[in-house]
C-alpha cells in the first residue's frame, strides 16, 4: 500500500514539472500570413480568387470578390473557350472546353439514294455530315449508330465513320478513300437492318461507347458517315437514314 502511494506521489511530480517546464519555455514562432493571396492581374491584394499557401505552407482559399472589378459573367467564344472579366483584365480564357454534362445530341440524316438497283459493295448516299456537336472542334462519346429504311429491306451494311470529312464516295460507286481519310477514320461497322415485327420498315443499330472528336482542317461541328451494302439491294427513293447519338463532353 505505501509502495503504490509512494509511485502515484513520483507521478504527480513528475507531470508537475513537465507542465511548468511548458509554460514558461518560449513559443516556437509561427507567422500566419494576414492573406493567402497576392492577388491576380486586375485584383486587389486581399482579395484571394484562387488555391495558395500561407508562411507555414497551409492551403487556404477565399471567396473571390462580388460586384465590380470581381468576376465578370462567363460566356463562350467560337472555338469553345470560356472567357471572364476578371477585375480589369477582359476576355480571359478560364476553361479551354465548354463542357455539356449529361447532354446528349441526337442527328438523323437522310441518305439520298437512287431506285436503281446497287450492287454489293457500293455506297449509299454519298458521304453523309452530322452536326453532332455543340461547338466547332467538338468532342463526346458517340453512343449509338443505326441505319433505317423506310421499306422492308434488310441489306447487311458498313458504315465507315469520320472525324474528319473523306473524300467524296459516289452515291451508287465503290467507296474511294485516301491515307488522310484513314487518319481520320474512327471505326468500321457492320449493320444488319431487321423488320419488327408487324412493321414495313426495317432498322439496325449498334450501342457504343466511343470517344470522337471533329477533327476538320478547318473545325466544324460534324463526325461524317459512308454506308456500303454489303449485298445486291433496291431502295426506294430516299428511303434510307442513318442516326447517331453522341453524348457532349
């Protein structure tokens, strides 16, 4: 018993003398910086608009000032490009995309085909163009292509898609491509139309989950489509369509 005294005695001094050594040592310097921020070009000093650190490498972030020589409205220039007034300094690029988040863009287009009989391995319609995007140069993820036809046909297809415009492919002639068109080439796909049933139509499409882009020399908001069948097939006159589904980046 005054063993077990005696220690919790030693103890209780002990703690004492720490707590005194505590006070009376000298606090350790530590400078707070009164700002986090210097201030960008156009801001006043101390009013922080943006991430920094203070003298003791702590991250900190204000709000960015209200009303004049603050933040300007956003708005959006051809290419894409968000600009703001921020504080004197007009038309400043803050974003180098316009993002669309959860938008998708839906395009059906028309191919317009002759009633003559095409032979296996001719293009229908030409080269087709779909403003997919919202803005020059856009980009996405295409989610879906499919070829219609307002008859019950069902001709197997490949549809070549483009980021960029190919060459002209004749409606009714053999499709023609260069090295630059392949450049550009996304994917080859193989389309089989079916006939629902109780329908005088026919329809055939793929799901997809592709990254595309326009990729024109000069920019455009497009991705680009050849159909060829793939087997001998008439079609009524303007009877075929093709319809992509991309979602905005």
């Amino acid at each position: 018993m005054i063993e077990r005294t005696n220690a919790a005695g030693r103890g209780a001094i002990l703690l004492a003398a720490l707590l005194l050594a505590l006070a009376i040592a000298p606090a350790s310097a530590q400078t707070v910086a009164p700002s986090c921020d210097a201030g960008l070009p156009g801001l006043p000093v101390g009013a922080p608009s943006h991430l920094a650190t203070d003298a003791n490498g702590r991250l900190c972030l204000a709000n960015l000032p209200q009303g004049g020589g603050g933040l300007g409205s956003p708005s959006f220039d051809a290419a894409g490009n968000m600009r703001v007034t921020l504080g004197t300094q007009a038309n400043t690029v803050i974003q180098g995309s316009k993002w669309y988040v959860g938008d998708e863009s839906v395009v059906s287009v028309s191919l317009t085909t002759a009633t003559t009989p095409y032979a296996a391995g001719r293009v229908l319609g030409g080269v087709a163009s779909f403003p997919v995007f919202r803005l020059t140069s856009g980009a996405g993820i295409l989610a879906k292509i499919a070829v219609s036809f307002s008859a019950p046909i069902t001709p197997p297809l490949t549809a070549y898609l483009f980021e960029a415009a190919p060459s002209a492919s004749t409606d009714g002639a053999a499709p023609t491509f260069t090295a630059a068109d392949w450049a550009s080439l996304v994917d080859v796909y193989s389309i089989v139309p079916y006939i629902p049933t109780g329908a005088a139509m026919s329809i055939g499409s793929i799901d997809l989950k592709v990254p595309v882009k326009n990729r024109d020399t000069t920019a455009t908001k497009n991705l680009y489509a050849v159909v060829v069948t793939e087997s001998p097939v008439t079609v009524p006159a303007n009877a075929a369509r093709v319809t992509m589904r991309v979602s905005q980046d």
